[in-house]
C-alpha cells in the first residue's frame, strides 16, 4: 500500500507499507514470519534530501524493530544516517537510551554510489559507529557493510544481482 500527496512542488510525503513472507536484511533472517513493514518519508527539493523512519513487526511472533533515517543526495551519490532500533523481546527497553554502552540503537553511516545509465552499477557501502555494535571489552567494533550490484534488464522485468 503507498500513499504519496505532494505537500508542495518541492516536498513530498510518502507513507507506505509492506508485507513480506520473511524478514532478511543484508542476508541475515531477522524473523522467518511475515512482516509488516511501514515506513514515512518526508522528501524535499529535487528529493536531493529525506528523512523518515522504517519499521518491521512479526505477525504472530514477537519482533519489532523502528528505524530512522535522513538521506541526502547529489548525482549518483547518495549519504545516509540511520539509527536502527530493535525492541528486546523482554519488553525492559528505553527507547530514549542513548548511552553507547547500554542502548539498544545501533547508528550507521551510509554511502551508495550508483552508476551512469551506460555502467549501471551500484556500490553500497555501510558502517555502524555507535551504539549496540560493541565487542565484549565494550569497544565499538565498526561492523561494516560492503556490496557491489549491477543492473539489467530481461525483457521489461528488471533484475539487480549482487
């Protein structure tokens, strides 16, 4: 389901949602149920600039994850700050915790590259660099994303392998 009133000729709102038969994000399964997925996103400008928040919750199980995000764009390079955040299944959280060492949100810096319409290619490129990414001495382990993609075409069903 999407949702995308233009709020003026230069900022958009788009609300949406998504069910998936299973949670996977970045080749990890997060829950093997089906999800519901919604998400807002506040566009400005040439949509050169978001920011937003994303969530998942299981149907049936207990998961719940709400993350934000704020992007910002220019050719084909966009940069990212999320915070994600995953609820713990004991319910004793405080969402407004942001003690590195105690807090149940992860902060990651994002980078994409994608390539002119004649190399079209993708590299993605993430780093966590505060909060829940801490090794057992207590210090951030820079978990880091890497992923190179390419996009084609069969027909007019477009496919993206990485």
């Amino acid at each position: 389901m999407q949702l995308s009133p233009q709020v003026s000729a230069q900022k958009k709102l788009h609300v949406g949602a998504d069910i998936v038969s299973s949670y996977v994000w970045r080749g990890l399964l997060y829950n093997p149920v089906p999800n519901i997925q919604p998400s807002i996103t506040f566009t400005s400008g040439d949509e050169s600039f978001s920011i937003g928040t994303w969530g998942s919750y299981g149907i049936g199980s207990y998961y719940g994850e709400v993350d934000f995000f704020t992007t910002y764009s220019v050719g084909g390079l966009t940069l990212a700050l999320w915070d994600y955040y995953v609820m713990p299944a004991d319910f004793n959280y405080n969402f407004f915790n942001y003690i590195n060492d105690e807090t149940g949100h992860s902060l990651e810096f994002s980078a994409v590259y994608e390539g002119p319409e004649n190399i079209p290619f993708c590299l993605t490129w993430g780093t966590f660099f505060y909060g829940n990414d801490l090794n057992e001495a207590g210090n951030n382990m820079y978990s880091s994303y890497f992923e190179l993609g390419y996009n084609f075409n069969i027909g007019d069903t477009p496919i993206y392998v990485f």
